[in-house]
C-alpha cells in the first residue's frame, strides 16, 4: 500500500489514535532503516503537527497554569520556555544558546540522557517552535524571543583549561605552539574565554613569555598566535585597561609590527587600535614608541596592515597630546602622501581632520595643492563624513590666509563645490561649507561701497 503524505482527519476520540498509529508506523519504517529519506521525517513532522493541534484545540489542560505542558516546552538546561528549540543527536531538545554552551564547554554527551553524541549538529524543532507559539496565544502567554546569547557564562572547566594552557607557555617549543595555537582559537570562539583569562594571576605575562626569547624570530607561526590572542583579548571592553597597562604588552605589540607574518603585523597594529579606544590607555600607548610605529607602518606597509595603522592613529588623536606628538613626528606629510596616491582616503582624512587644529598641522597643510587636492576630494566624494572632514580642514587652513581663501574662491568660481555642499549637505559639512562662503564673500566681494 502507498504510503500517505498526511493522515486523513478522523473526528472524535479516534482522531488521536489514528495520528497515534500513523506515527508509530513512520517511526518504525525509519529505524529500520540505515539511511531513511528526508521525505520521512517530514511525514513524521506534519503527523506530529497534527497530534499537536488536536491537542491544543481541547478545551481543558491549555490555561497557563497547566503543569504539563508548560514543563514540556522548557529547556532541561535553564528550566525557562524556549524561544529557540532545537534537537541534538540524542533526540532531546533544547533552546539553542544553552545547549551550544555546554557543547562549547567540551561536553561530548547529552545532558539528559548522558548519551554520547554522535556529531554536535543541532537541528531546528520547528514543531516544537509551532506548538510553543500556539500554547502562548490559547494561554494569553507572550511568545519567548529567542535568548540572548548565554555564552558568557564562565566555569570552573573553563578556567582550568586556560591556566593549563597557559603553563605550558614555560615549557617545551612544541608545547608552546600547540597551547598557543588553541589559546588563539578559545579566545576568538567565546567571550567568556576572554574574560577568564584576564582573571587567571599573571596571565597576561605569562601568555607572552615565549615572546621574549629570541627563538620566537625563527617561529613566526608561535608569533602570530601569541599576538592574535592579545587582540582577542583587547576586544572585551573590561580587559582594554588590564591588557595595555601590563608593561610588556604595549612593546612586544610595537615590536610585532616590524617583523613576523603579514598577519602578526596587522594584528599588532589592530591590538593598538582596540586598547585606543579607552581614553586611559591613550596616553599609555602616546607616550611609548608605538607612534612611530604606527606612522612607519602607515608609511609602507602592506594595505591591510596600513588601514589598523590607521585606525589606531585616529584613535590615539583624539587626545591633545597625542595630536602634538603625531604633527611633530611628520604625520600629515605622510597622509598627505598617501591621499595624493589615492590610499586609504576615508580614513586619513578623518585623521587630518582632527589634526588640522594644531598649529603646526595648519602650516604643513598651507600648500596650493592641497586646496586643490582637498576640493577634487569634496567634488568626487559620495561620503557625507568625507565631505565633511575635507571643508573641516579647508576652513582651517583658509579661513585666516588670504592667499589661501583666493585659490578657494577662484575654484569655487569655476565649479561651485561648496555652494552645493552648503546648499544639499548634511550636518557639520554643511555648515562649515556656508561658513567658508561667508569668509570668502567678506574678503573679496563684500566692498565697502564709496561716495
């Protein structure tokens, strides 16, 4: 007999034994089975459905007091109704984030059942999601979002697997590598990882040991591990203080970007970018040689490497004392540069815009040719932060040089680029462009008229 895609509806009392039984038999046909077809599991799953409705359309058992079958749809792991069901390899249940927590912590078995699992795939319950929906509306009960990501959850095991890997940094070369290496790979895959290792004594030190035994130069896979994992850490907002102010970090970082892999000298300076964005380690990172560093690497390193050079000099510029370092090291010049050839334009004009309000960086800008650099930029840019950041530095270099307010009239004369910007521009650009108008027509075109 051909097998039915749906049971046919029975009425009554009969309905649920014929579900009940049709079940049974797709059920059975599976097991015995080495690699059933899909095509049975979706059978099984709208019988299932089935079974459910019938259920959920009594009238009794469905209040939100009911015992039952509320207990039925909450995750073994956190006792709450789940908001994301999914089944494991042992057939059992559970909302997702909870179940990829214990797997994540190394548990290679069923929580309910202490199976062993097979594979860790986790599979959408969308029955047990539809039933879960259905039951909230006949009970007036508001359906659970899915749960916040519970992978911050810290434990012992946790704790003990770092610090394990942690003293074999002080023992053999492979050792080294192979703790190194999963290091790297525990503090990318989850934050509490990061946040337990900054609590573990002296992790930090420990971590980077390997770093200052001059065998690391001729390893640079161990290197690049050992740098990758400070940048794991340093993306924890609460490990941005306890990572830079370690006095070995800040100079093994500056010291990474000048030799080892193309990615040990990215991450480098993408670890100095991070630990910027707190304003403490600023100054931290300001008055060590990380600067010139930072400068040479933008100079002439490799694109990907430049743009974290980048990033971490914009960060560190927002401090006054910073601003006056990075001038006085000859950053715009550099900037300047790498404009004119066209690199990282977005970024570095950010830069020189902060910068353009020191003195000395009003000065260096002072040229004819970066006006004219500055307003093809302002023409040719569809980006409101570009075009604001390019009539930042134009009003700050112009707006007290005559010489330099005439090269801007004259270009405005011909192409109109701040009249547009100040007619359809946004924000601080707009503004500043009108601002600039307003200098160029009181200098050259608001005469005093004479009798």
């Amino acid at each position: 007999m051909a097998e039915r895609d749906e049971p046919e509806a029975a009425g009554g009392g009969g309905k649920e034994a014929e579900l009940k039984k049709e079940l049974e038999s797709v059920v059975n046909k599976m097991l015995e089975e080495d690699d059933f077809r899909i095509e049975k599991t979706v059978q099984a799953i709208r019988i299932l459905t089935r079974l459910g409705e019938s259920k959920l359309n009594k009238p009794a058992g469905l209040g939100i007091d009911d015992p039952i079958l509320s207990e039925s749809f909450k995750c073994p792991l956190s006792g709450k109704i789940m908001g994301d069901p999914v089944i494991l390899a042992s057939g059992q249940t559970y909302d997702r984030p909870y179940i990829e927590n214990w797997l994540n912590q190394g548990n290679l078995t069923c929580f309910q059942t202490k199976e062993v699992l097979s594979h860790s795939f986790l599979t959408p319950n969308c029955l047990v999601r539809e039933l879960i929906s259905r039951w909230c509306g006949v009970s007036g009960v508001a359906v659970p979002e899915p749960p916040k990501d519970v992978r911050g959850l810290i434990t012992t095991r946790d704790r003990l697997l770092l610090s394990s890997l942690l003293d074999k940094m002080s023992s053999s070369l492979s050792d080294q590598k192979e703790a190194a290496k999963e290091l790297r790979r525990l503090t990318q895959a989850l934050e509490s990882n990061r946040v337990a290792f900054c609590g573990l004594p002296g992790a930090i030190s420990r971590l980077l040991s390997p770093l200052s035994e001059s065998v690391v130069e001729s390893h640079p896979d161990l290197q690049e591990d050992l740098i990758t994992t400070v940048l794991n850490l340093s993306t924890h907002g609460n490990n941005k203080k306890a990572v830079a102010e370690n006095p070995v970090v800040v100079p093994h970082l500056i010291e990474s970007m000048k030799f080892g892999t193309m990615e040990t000298i990215k991450n480098a300076a993408a670890a100095l970018s991070t630990l910027s964005e707190l304003h403490s380690n600023k100054l931290i990172i300001g008055r060590s040689m990380a600067p010139m560093a930072l400068l040479r690497l933008l100079d002439g390193g490799h694109p990907l490497a430049m743009k974290e050079a980048a990033s971490a000099i914009s960060n560190l510029c927002t401090v006054d004392e910073n601003k006056t370092l990075f001038v006085t090291i000859g950053t715009v010049n550099v900037i300047m540069r790498k404009i004119n050839d066209s690199l990282l334009v977005d970024e570095l004009l950010g830069i020189l815009a902060l910068l353009s309000q020191h003195p000395t960086a009003i000065y260096q800008l002072s040229e004819v040719n970066t006006i004219h650099c500055l307003m093809r930029i302002l023409r040719q840019s569809n980006s409101s932060p570009t075009k604001e950041n390019c009539v930042v530095i134009l009003f700050a270099v112009c707006s007290r040089n005559r010489d330099l307010l005439k090269v801007l009239w004259i270009e405005e004369e011909h192409n109109k680029t701040l009249a547009e910007l100040a007619d359809v521009g946004i924000g601080r650009g707009k503004r500043k462009a009108r601002d600039l108008i307003n200098k160029i027509d009181d200098a050259f075109l608001n005469f005093p008229s004479t009798s």
